[in-house]
C-alpha cells in the first residue's frame, strides 16, 4: 500500500510538473533571464506562399515536402560547374546558396508548423499599401530611376554598411538569408540586442520616455517593460530613411515608412531552448492595417563574428564609377 501512494504521489508530481508552464531563470534582479546568442533563422518566409491563402499551419508532410525542396535546391546549387557551358551574359547572379544560411527547418511555433512568419492579416502577406503609403513608394522609385547612382547617400543602407540589408536589426527583426544571429545582455535597467549583421545594437530602456517627435534614430527609440514573463518593447522616432524590408531568399522588396511607424515587440523565453517573439506593425499612413508576426528564437552555441562590412565593400565605388563612364559615354557621344 506504501509503495503505492508513493508511486502515484511521484506521478502526481510529475504531470503537475510537466503541466506547469515554463518559468525561465532570473537575472540578478529578478528578471526573466534572456540573454545568450539566438538564431531566428528559419525556412518559413516572412509572407506566405499565395498559392496556401489563409492556411497558416502546415501538416507535418507539407512541412517536410518544403524542407526536402530546400535540401534538393541546395544540393543541386553545389554540383560542380559545367566549364564546357558558353559563360552566362549580362546579370550572373548573386550568391550560390552555399553562403545562404536559411537553417533547415521551418519555422515551429506552439507545436504548429507555419507556413509564413506573418500571422495577421489572415493571408499571411503584408497588407495593402494606404494611398499615402503608395504615393511614398512612387516618390521614392522615382527617385531612384532618375538619381540613383548620383552619390553615396541615395544608395540602399546595406550598401552603406549603415544597417544590415533586410530588417534583420529591426524592430521588426526579420530573418535574412544569413547573419540571422542576435546577442542579447542584460542589466536592471537596459537590454542590449547585438546584431550580427553590421554589429546593429539595440539599446532598450527599461521605462522612460520616447524622445521629442523631431529626434529620429536608425532602429528607432526603444521602451521596455515587463509583463510577468515577458518583454514588452514600444519603438517609434525611426529615422525617415529607414525602411521596412521584406524578404529571405528569393528576392525583397522595400517599404518606406512614416514617422507615425510604431512597432510593439514581446519576448518570452518559453523553453531553455527558445524565445518565442512576436511583433505588431501599427503604421495608419503606410499600411492599411496593423499587421503581426511570431518568430521562434533558438539558442545557438555558436559565436557572432566580426561582420567587417566595409573592409570589403568594393561594390559602392565601383557602382558610382561605372555611372561616372557611363556619363562620360553619353556627353562624348552629344559631341
């Protein structure tokens, strides 16, 4: 009869333990303890395939059918070249995908296997531009069909090696086809996220004030609190230049944005192993409606490298030379 109260007390024990939801350790002052190097790293695009409509979840054969595509497209990407072959002309193309560091998993979240990182709206995609949103982007494109290569400061940020291309640093921090690894640091009053990508950091204050509305800061200004377990960060004051980026492998796009951009982030730690992140999008002269994301975080033990972006940078120089000739060409030609 012993033996059996304390079996079933240890079993008890044991479902009341694994029912129980995660607490994640402190910090010194009490806090949830974030801090380590994680990866947000995932096949799952940012929007999902249009082909999929409003199916968020993937069964666990759609799951691995899109994992297998990857690993083929890799494999395939890494065959020796055809030498015999007549060398490509024009655009040759980028990275071969032995660069690209995409993980090979999508993206699991609550147990669900998603098929885009984008949860609202309901089709997974960014919503529709507004009319001002629109007239923004037409502005921009045209100046970029007409002065595009006049100097250095009409170029992308990423060619500048001022922030990391795509909106890897953030808020919203979106993963790109590599360099998706963040550090995270914390004090009783400041969290630091060190992004690999051009070494971004992103300095959230815990409680305060955002600053004047004229006061614009790459990443914007961040505000932290605490809710329970989680980390609630409030950004506005974006400088005007900066965008939001959509996109992973394939191809991204660029979205200006207005000063009334304001991103709400949530960071909880809801396994050893994981940060579950989630993120809302409020911009009323951009969007035609707020839009949300969740991102799984996972902890890596593997360090972030010097990202020396400008040691290497030759294609800046070389861009705004070769509109120089260019140039040179078409005034030699009027004569």
């Amino acid at each position: 009869m012993k033996s059996s109260s304390a079996t079933f007390i240890v079993y008890f024990w044991a479902v009341a333990a694994a029912a129980a939801p995660y607490k994640a350790p402190r910090t010194a002052d009490g806090h949830p303890d974030l801090q380590g190097i994680w990866t947000n790293a995932t096949l799952t695009p940012v929007e999902r395939p249009k082909a999929l409509g409003d199916k968020l979840v993937l069964s666990e054969p759609e799951a691995l059918q899109m994992e297998k595509r990857m690993q083929d497209f890799a494999a395939e990407s890494a065959r020796p070249s055809d030498l015999s072959q007549e060398l490509p002309k024009g655009n040759v193309g980028g990275y071969n995908v032995f660069w690209f560091d995409p993980a090979n998993a999508v993206a699991t979240v609550q147990g669900q296997r998603r098929s885009s990182l984008i949860v609202y709206p309901a089709d997974g995609q960014v919503p529709t531009l507004s009319e001002a949103g629109q007239q923004r982007l037409a502005a921009r494109t045209a100046r970029a069909t007409k002065s595009g290569f006049d100097g250095p400061e009409v170029r992308a940020l990423g060619e500048r090696c001022i922030l990391g291309f795509g909106s890897n640093s953030g808020p919203p921090m979106l993963p790109v086809m590599y360099n998706s690894n963040y550090q995270i640091v914390q004090s009783a009053n400041t969290v630091l996220i060190h992004v690999e990508m051009v070494h971004d950091a992103r300095i959230i204050r815990l409680g305060g004030q955002h600053p004047p509305e004229h006061v614009r800061q790459w990443m914007g200004d961040s505000i932290g609190h605490w809710e329970g377990e989680t980390l609630v960060v409030e950004t506005t004051n974006f400088n005007p230049v900066q965008p939001i980026q959509i996109g992973q492998l394939a191809s991204y796009r660029s979205i200006p944005v207005s000063p009334k951009l304001k991103v709400i982030e949530r960071f909880t730690r809801t396994e050893q192993q994981t940060i579950h992140y989630e993120f809302t999008v409020e911009d009323p002269d951009t969007f035609s409606t707020a839009w949300r994301g969740e991102i799984p975080f996972h902890y890596t033990d593997q360090n972030i490298y010097e990202y020396a972006c400008h040691e290497g940078n030759y294609a800046l120089p070389g861009i705004l030379a070769g509109a120089r000739e260019e140039e040179k060409a078409a005034a030699k030609s009027k004569q």
